[in-house]
C-alpha cells in the first residue's frame, strides 16, 4: 500500500475564466528521506464533473525531497460555473519493494485544489437548515464554493414572500432534511418553501441523508440522496445540479434581456441607437460599471454584461459596505476561518459600533458611535489614526483611490485623506 508520500500542488491557472480553455499544471512533491518516487498517471477531476475524472500517462521519477511537474494539460471551462472551482488530483506512485519491483497506489488530493473564478455572477439561494449544525454547516459551504449567497429565512411567510416579487426570487433553493428517525421540526419550513419555489418555478434542491423523510416534497423537486457528512461525496452528488441552476438562472436572464431589447427596438427604436451609442463609448472609456452604479435603471442603457452580473466580482479589497456594488457581501476569492476560531486581535473605541468596516491594503477602516472614523491595523489591530466629526458614525465607510468617504449624525459627508 502507498500513502503519506508527498505533496500534490496545483501550479496552474491560479483561476478560471468562463467559457476558456485553462492550461492546467500540476508539481509532485516527494517528501521521503530515502527513496525515489516513480509517477506512473495523473488522474485529474474537475470539481464540476467528478465522477469523470481523465487519466493522464506519464513516467516521471521524483528523487527524494525533490518536486517535479507531473501534468501539464488542458481543459475546457463550462461558461456557467461560479465560485471557486478546481480539480481532484490523483497521482499513481511507485515505491521499491523487494529486488526491482515497484508497487503503485494512486494518492488523490482529500479535497479539490480550487481557484476563483473572478467574472462569474454571485447567485442568491434561499437556504433551509435542518438543525443539524454539522450537515448544514456542509452544505452550506458547497453553495458558497459555488457562487451562491445563502439567505436563511426566519419564518414560513418570510421565506414564502422572497417569491413575491421579481428583486427578492432566489436562482434556487436549497434545504437540508434530517433523516426520517431525526429532528422533525425543520421538515415544515423546507416542505413550504420547495413548496413555494416548485409553484413559481424556482430549482429546488433538497439534500437528504435518508430519502424517505422528503417523500412529502413536490415532484419537482430534486432530491439529492448522499452522506452529508462526506464533503466529496456530497460535491459530486450536487455539483451537476449546482451548475444546472447557474446554467438555467444565466438562460433565463439572457432570455429577459433579449425580450426587452425586442421591445425597445419595436417601440423605440431612437431608444435603441441612443444607446448603442451610450454603451460603445462607455466600453471604450472603462465607464460601464460606474454607470450602471449611478444610473436607478440600469435597463436604460444597453451596456455590457456588467450590467446583468450587478457587481463587479472581485475587487482588490473590502471597499465597501457589503464588498461588491450588487451587496453581495461575498468575494469568491476570499475565505474565513472555519474551525479553531482564535481571536486575532480587538481594538475598544469609545461607545458602541454599529458601522461595518472596510478593509483595504491591510487597514481596516471604521466608525462608531463616540463620533471617531478609526484606521487599525488589519495585522494587529493597532491604531494608525482617528478623525472626530460631530456626530455618531453610524454608516460604513468607502475607501476610493486613497479617500475614505463617511457619513456621520452631524448632517455631514467627510472625505478623509493623507
């Protein structure tokens, strides 16, 4: 048997971009004192077709404590992912046993190599917990692996009226069932909601361990029958369906726009060449995303499809109140903590904080309620400079080419620079 030998590191791409063919780059490490490694296949999975992983053939010898590129390949990038997505690395190893010959075992990486895709569109998923803090906290994590911005309902009728109206719908809903023996107190909400979902045609995806406990669920719905507690088992269950969703909500979006641009030409067609013209200029100045912040309907212009994303998917730094220009809240590039939580560092202001922070090259910018704008330290919390205004700084503060923009209680806007 083969284990414990190595490290598998992906080289390449350092992320994806949709629709693109991707070079993709794979290094061996051998981390053995005394004995030579012999690579034999690189299996590669991508984490949005699992179950199909490509063997690639190649020998490659890795003297001990030595790294060598095992896999240098291609792929092809579905134009709907969203996220961080990546591969599955399996490398085939061979070890000298007695005289010469050499035993094989493939080692796979536990988990996906990933790499964010910074174009790809954040979704909206209304998620229904089961309880069970272990099986939510999994799937939860999956969603936002691929680009949804999970939104868990307080009530029924809370997560009945997201339905209502065009700017609350989700791209999909997704509830976790406790098994048929289990917890039996989050089956209403999640049968009411895919309920709901499945009458205004939304995708509904239910995970459940035991598929017996969602016999009551609309047929529409797809159930999704896996070990909640296997994280690649769980990914290859619903990474299909994940991109089926990000597939059918980017269609019908399409869909919308191409109706209403019908419209404008049928109906207004001065509408139309005036804003052929507004979105030409605007491209080749870089100015479509500002307009489509400023503008109240961004439908007015035909721009690019900035406009449709709603948010400019990954910016250098937490600018903002809720990061990105649609509020997402989300950077599929950035990641917190998820287990051994410490606390890094806290810095006491003068009265409470209801503002929340901006984070940009390594400062944290903030406000509270003793009337001071802090800069801290985003490594250890030390205080790099206060402004005092005349009033409560309740709202966060936007930091733009080295300017922080805040409001405070004293009717004042404050532009603070260097």
């Amino acid at each position: 048997m083969v284990e414990s030998l190595g490290t598998i590191t992906l080289v390449e791409p350092t992320r994806l971009a949709l629709g693109s063919t991707e070079r993709v780059v794979v290094e061996y490490a051998n981390q053995n004192d005394d004995v030579t490694h012999h690579i034999k296949t690189v299996a590669r999975a991508p984490t949005w077709a699992l179950e199909e992983p490509s063997d690639h053939p190649g020998k490659v010898t890795v003297p001990p404590g030595e790294s060598k590129e095992v896999l240098d390949t291609t792929v092809e990038i579905p134009e709907h992912l969203g996220g961080r997505q990546g591969f599955q690395i399996g490398v085939e190893i061979g070890v000298p046993a007695e005289g010469d010959e050499i035993v094989y075992g493939m080692v796979w990486t536990p988990q996906p190599l990933r790499v964010p895709i910074p174009d790809a569109p954040q979704l909206r998923a209304l998620f229904c917990p089961s309880g069970v803090a272990e099986y939510d906290r999994a799937v939860r994590n999956l969603l936002q692996q691929w680009g949804f911005d999970c939104y868990s309902p307080e009530t029924q009728q809370d997560a009945v009226d997201q339905f209502e109206t065009g700017d609350t719908t989700p791209a999909c809903v997704a509830g976790v069932l406790p098994s048929a023996e289990g917890d039996a107190s989050a089956r209403p909400l999640v049968q009411t909601v895919v309920s709901a979902a499945c009458s205004h045609s939304v995708p509904s995806l239910v995970f459940a361990p035991d598929v017996s406990a969602a016999s009551a669920l609309p047929e529409e719905a797809v159930v999704l029958d896996c070990a909640l507690d296997d994280a690649m088992q769980l990914e290859r269950t619903a990474g299909p369906e994940l991109l089926g969703v990000r597939h059918l909500t980017a269609t019908d979006r399409q869909a919308a726009f191409l109706d209403w641009i019908r419209g404008v030409v049928k109906y207004e067609p001065k509408e139309l060449l005036r804003a052929l013209v507004y979105a030409t200029l605007l491209e080749q100045t870089g100015a479509t995303e500002v307009a489509t912040e400023t503008l109240e309907d961004a439908g007015s212009l035909l721009t690019s499809p900035v406009a449709l994303a709603g948010a400019s998917a990954d910016p250098t730094g937490w600018t903002k109140y809720r990061a990105t220009t649609a509020n997402t809240g989300h950077l599929p590039s950035q990641q917190g903590p998820t287990d051994n939580i410490t606390v890094r560092w806290t810095h006491e202001t003068g009265n409470g904080v209801y503002s929340s922070p901006a984070v940009v090259d390594g400062t944290v910018y903030i406000g509270s309620r003793d009337n001071r704008v802090y800069a801290l330290d985003a490594a250890t919390g030390r205080e790099r400079w206060t402004h005092e205004t005349g009033g409560d700084v309740h709202s966060s503060p936007a930091v733009v080419d080295g300017t922080v923009y805040v409001g405070s209680w004293d009717n004042r806007v404050y532009a603070l620079t260097g």
